[in-house]
C-alpha cells in the first residue's frame, strides 16, 4: 500500500439524505482544490494527495509485519489506521483488546459477527425496506413495470448499494465496491443463473433477455473505460444514473407497446414472455398462507382490544402456532433472527397496502413516532449530530425525543385503534423507509470496517473481500429466492431477475458511489487500478455476458444442463484464477 494519510470520511450527509430521500451519502475530507481525490480500488492510498507525507508511519496493511507486541501501538498511533466511521474500533479490538494468542478466537467472533449483519441486512430489506417502498409506489400509483425496475430494484439491491455507497465515501475501502459490485455481477448471472437452469430446463424470454444483456454490458464497458483512465467526472457519474433513468424508460415502452400489439390482436404471446403466477400460485410458491399469520384465528366481530395488547402482539416476532409447525433449523435461524426482528419492529414503522387495516397499530404507531426520529439522528454519522449540543446547551438528540413524544401524544388522542388515519400509509410508510434505510446503511458501514479489519489481519485486498465475502454475503438471498421460483416452476422470472436486477447495483452502486465523493470545488473523482485483479474481475464479468449473449440465443432461448453447468465451471475457473493473482502466483511479468 502508499504512503498516504486519509481526510476524515463519514458515512452520511444531509444533503444526500434529503436529495435521495434514504440513500445516504458520505462525507469525505476536504481536498486542495484542482487535486482529483484518489480511490484506489487495490485499497492503496497513494501519496499525491493525501494529507500526510512525513513517511514516518506505516500503511496499516503491514502492521501484521511487525511485531506482535508493536500492534497495539502501531494501530493507536497510525492515522492510517483509523476507522472515521462505525460505531465500534474492530482494529482497536483485534490488536489492543486481544492479546496475540487469542488472535484467532477474535478473527472467529468478528466472522459470528459479519455473519450476522449479513442476517440483519437481509432481515431489514426483505420485512420492512420492501413493503414500504411498495406502499409508497402504490400511494404514487406506479404501474408494475415502473414500479419493478424502480422501487422493487432499490429494495433488492439496497444491501449492494449501501455498502458501495459506504465504501466509495473512504479512499482506502474504494476496492470493496468495485469488488463488490462487480463479484456480486459474476456470481449472480454464472452461478445464479447455471443453478436456475440445472434445476429446472426453460425457455428463456428473449425480448427481455436481450434488451437487459446489452444495457448490463454497455454499463460494464463504461466501467471498464473508466478504469481504464483512472478516473469518473461528475459528468460521467451522471452518465451512469442517467443510464439506468433510460433503461427504466426502455423497459415502459417496450411493455406498453407490447401490450398495445396484443391488444390489437397483432402478436400473439410469445415463448419469450415470463408468465406471471396468479395470485393463488404466487402465495403457494412464497410458502405463505393465511395460517403463517393467524388471520383464521381472528374473531368474526370486532372486539375493543386494550391498546397494551395490541403493543405486546405487535413487538413479538414469534408465532406460536408457526412454531410448532416449523423444522428445529427454521427455528434455530428464527432464535438468531430474534433480537433483530424485535429491534426493528421497535424502531422502524410497517405499511402494508394488502391488509385491510395497512398495518395500523396505534400504540406501536405513535411509539415509532419517538423511536424512528431518534434512531435517524444517533445512525447519522455514527451519532455525531445527534450528540450535538444546541448552544453548548441542549443535545439534538432531547429536542427530538421532545418533539416525538408530542406528536405521539397528540396522534395517540386524535385517532383509535380500530381505524387508520387518512394519513396513516403516507406519513409512516415513508417514515419506515427512511428508518429501514438508515439501520441498512449503519449495517453496512460496520460490515464494510469488518472487512477492512479481516484484509489487514490476513493482507488481504479489499478488492478480494468485496469480490468473495461480501458479493457473496450480499447475493445469498438473490441466490435462494431464485433458485426457490425455479423449483416451483417459474425460471423465466428467476432467469430475468438475475439480469434485471444486478442493472441497478452496478449503475447506481458506482454512479451514486462516486457521485456523493465530489464537490463542487472538486469534481472529479481519481480511480487508480494498479492491481492486476481488477482488470481480471471487469473482464470476467463482461466475457460472461458476451458467453450469456452469444450462446442464448445459438440455443434458441432453449436452456438446459449443459448451459447451467458452463456458468458454474466458468465462475470457478474465475475465482481460482482471481485468487492465484491475489497470492501473487498470476502476476504481470508472467503475462
């Protein structure tokens, strides 16, 4: 690694919160003025602009060179090595708390603990981020193709954005978003998409195929561009939002004029079109039904509930009925999932437009109104405005609880509990939204210090960690509930969902990334590729959509085994080849 010092980097700003309404951005160092801010996507930090050039520290990637008893020391005194965002020193723990022996029980605790942020993603996303952009997109009256290319990608995709977001907002994590983004784009459309066809033989859809593979690769090929320069202007970071604003474009047009053509009567439909469950076949596929959540058990009439009754069902993530009738693994994954599932539902408001009711609890409701304020100031910046004084005087953090606890009195008095107000799926589906957004980014910003801390005690790259653990940490819900519609006998829709989808990662990943690093002093942001690796990860994404792209449509849309199985052995050959050019074996004298 350089010899360079950090600025000091955040994971938040106002701005971004208020302007993408929940995608934070982060706050960087100020650079000199005309200096282009280097992100070295190998997790160096070179030194023509940094703030420290004295040469008398050390990277904090060779501090396992050293010896054991100079750690502690080395970490404490090394700006390099500082952690400016997160709430807890991983670096600090691992080489000052721990003593050297019992190094790898700490490596061990912090992979329990990168294990279940992973959980805690996937449990924010899918229970509570999800539903409320569907309440929200069904407030703005969003047609489902708007909807599915728009809010439906966010909610996927919101753990591989965040954590791009994050990494982008510090120079020396910068290799873990393109690791990521693009690791996650190989494993999803080689082993994803082989698994769906060595599951279950299909007819793949063309139209949508086709038009999804050539907005993937023309976004790869502008990332392969840039790399190639060594940096992204704002024009170009632009350039990638603007792209994916024409892709949602794209696929309106191309629905509406299909529709329009079948309803003339002028085209049939097609093999190429995924055929949609009906809303029977949907709730038998998810595995849900009405039992999971007691809804034969209600009472033919209402009944006036005590408020603390509703409070109580409303914070229990169990079910007992549900219990008794799950295997003892779904309820060993239920019992970690626990604690997770009862913060969240302390902290962040569920509008559900299916029930007639949208999910209205009143009491939970008006405790949200306290409780999801709070949690948006003490997770920004890692707390740092919350825990601001008013004139030196009075915490941010007491005049929000005062104001929310005033707002929940009066929304308490003025409505009931049998009834949602008119405002109810309005003001707390984007309240939950903003709250699920901001538990995802905090997160995120400690899964990415995890693995930074993991890259500096095994001297790994962050662009390997964001290729293997965290691609793969943030694919592993994709990856079941593809494979899951492939098994109930939808692989069309599981085929377009690993295309359709992985669009958003990478074009607003890398061009909101990037984006949130410039200002307007300095807009440009330097990307510096000096490792082998990463020209290796950009190419193998963009050979196996061309492989995707010629050999789909020579089969005639016809997928099957042998297809399944080219993808999952070209994704090994990838990953061998990646790790043998981390290790140094593959390096460039030897090409």
């Amino acid at each position: 690694m350089g010899q360079g010092a950090v600025g000091p980097a955040g994971p938040l700003s106002v701005a971004g919160l208020l302007s993408l309404a929940g995608v934070l951005a982060g706050d960087s160092g100020v650079q000199p003025a005309g200096t282009p801010m280097p992100l070295d996507l190998s997790g160096t930090v070179h030194p023509g602009g940094d703030a420290r050039s004295h040469g008398r520290d050390v990277d904090c990637w060779e501090v396992r060179k050293h010896n054991s008893s100079e750690w502690c020391r080395l970490v404490r005194s090394n700006p390099d090595c500082r952690l400016e965002s997160g709430f807890l020193d991983y670096l600090g723990g691992v080489f000052c708390v721990f003593p050297p022996r019992l190094l790898p029980l700490a490596v061990t605790l912090y992979a329990l603990w990168l294990l279940y942020l992973f959980i805690f993603l996937g449990v924010t996303a899918e229970k509570f981020f999800c539903p409320n952009l569907s309440a929200i997109s069904t407030n703005l009256k969003l047609s489902h193709n708007v909807a599915g290319v728009t809010f439906l990608a966010f909610g996927n995709g919101a753990p591989d954005v965040f954590s791009a977001v994050v990494a982008f907002s510090d120079p020396r994590t910068a290799g873990l978003a393109i690791g990521a983004v693009f690791g996650a784009g190989v494993f999803v459309t080689t082993v994803v998409a082989g698994g769906i066809a060595l599951v279950k033989p299909f007819t793949a859809a063309s139209r949508p195929f086709l038009r999804d593979a050539i907005f993937y690769m023309v976004a790869v090929f502008l990332t392969f561009m840039v790399l190639y320069f060594g940096r992204i202007t704002l024009g170009e970071a632009l350039g990638y939002l603007g792209l994916y604003i024409f892709y949602v474009f794209t696929v309106v047009l191309c629905t509406w004029i299909h529709r329009r053509q079948r309803g003339e009567g002028l085209a049939p439909p097609g093999p190429w079109e995924p055929e949609l469950p009906t809303d029977a076949e949907e709730q038998e596929a998810s595995g849900t039904n009405s039992e999971d959540y007691g809804e034969e058990y209600q009472p033919l009439l209402p009944s006036q509930e005590p408020s603390l009754h509703i409070l109580a069902r409303a914070l229990s993530p169990l079910d007992g009925r549900k219990w008794r009738r799950k295997p003892w693994y779904w309820r060993l994954f239920k019992v970690f999932k626990v604690p997770v599932e009862m913060v969240l539902l302390l902290t962040v408001p569920v509008v559900d437009p299916d029930k007639e009711d949208l999910n209205w609890k009143r009491p939970l409701n008006c405790l949200h109104l306290l409780t999801s304020p709070l949690l948006c100031i003490l997770t920004l910046k890692s707390g740092t405005y919350g825990l601001y004084q008013i004139q030196g005087v009075f915490p941010v953090w007491g005049l929000v609880t005062l104001v929310g606890s005033v707002l929940a009195i009066i929304i308490f008095i003025t409505t009931s509990n049998e009834e949602p107000p008119k405002y109810h799926c309005q003001v707390f589906a984007f309240l939950g939204f903003l709250a699920s957004a901001m538990w995802i980014n905090a997160a995120a910003t400690e899964l990415v210090n995890i693995l930074q801390t993991l890259g500096i005690i095994f001297q790994l790259s962050n662009t390997v960690l964001g290729l293997t653990l965290l691609a793969w940490g943030n694919s592993i819900g994709d990856t079941f509930s593809d494979l899951t519609m492939a098994r109930q006998g939808y692989p069309r829709m599981a085929f377009s969902a690993c295309f359709g989808g992985i669009i958003f990662n990478i074009l607003v990943g890398v061009g909101l990334g990037c984006l949130l690093q410039m200002t307007s002093s300095q807009p440009v942001v330097k990307l510096e590729p000096d490792s082998l690796l990463v020209w290796i990860l950009a190419g193998a994404l963009g050979l196996s959509l061309v492989f995707s792209f010629v050999t789909v449509p020579a089969q005639c849309f016809q997928l099957g085994k042998a297809y399944g199985l080219c993808l999952i052995l070209y994704y090994l050959a990838f990953l061998c080849v990646a790790l043998l050019t981390e290790f140094r074996v593959i390096h460039l004298s030897t090409l």
